[in-house]
C-alpha cells in the first residue's frame, strides 16, 4: 500500500479540487445541481481515483485507477470550457485553471509510465 498523501500528483490534484469548488461557490444558483455538480464530482475524482488506485494492491490495479483520474481530467477540462464559453469564469481563470489540469495529467501519466 503506498501513501497517496506524499504523491505531488495527489496534492496538486486535491488542491486544484478546492480551487473548483471556490470558483463554483460563485456560479448561478440554477446550475446547482447540473455544472457546479458535474465540475465537483469531476474534480474530486482526480485525487479519489488516485488515493484508491494507492491502496490497491497491484501496480496494474493501481494503474487503472490512474487512468480512471485522467479521464476525470478530460471531463473537468471541457467543463472549464463550457463554463468560459457561458461567462462564468473570466479568461485568465479559465487559462490558470486549463494549465494545471494539463500539468496534473501529465504527472499521472508520469507516474503510471513509471509503474
């Protein structure tokens, strides 16, 4: 079993989950339960999937959890456009938020190559 909580990955990750949910906090009250809600699950199934493919036993177990994150990544990184696209982030938001999604993906591909 290997701690999740010393990963750089899992950090990033889990800090880019609370940017989310404080730039969320300010989006319309009517996308409560649709684009706030998408981009909460989303988010946090990043450092999740990561934290539980750490308690797997195998490093092939460990590795499909990892992929499962990378495909959260994409999903939050097409709701960061809708949300650009429907004004409720400005364009550097957008732009900040875009560049740490790809640098998390790139480290969990990093770490599952290194597996």
């Amino acid at each position: 079993m290997r701690d999740f909580t010393k990963l750089e990955v899992w950090k990033r990750s889990h800090a880019l989950t609370l940017r989310i949910y404080q730039i969320t906090k300010h989006y319309p009250k009517d996308e409560l339960f649709g684009l706030t809600s998408q981009m909460r699950r989303s988010s946090s199934s990043i450092p999740t999937n990561i934290a539980e493919g750490c308690g797997r036993n195998t490093n092939p177990q460990l590795k499909q959890f990892l992929a499962i994150a990378t495909g959260s990544s994409s999903e939050l990184q097409y709701q960061l456009i809708l949300s650009k696209d429907l004004q409720y982030i400005s364009e550097s938001s957008f732009i900040e938020l875009h560049e740490e999604i790809v640098q998390v993906r790139k480290m969990i591909f990093a770490y599952s190559n290194q597996l």
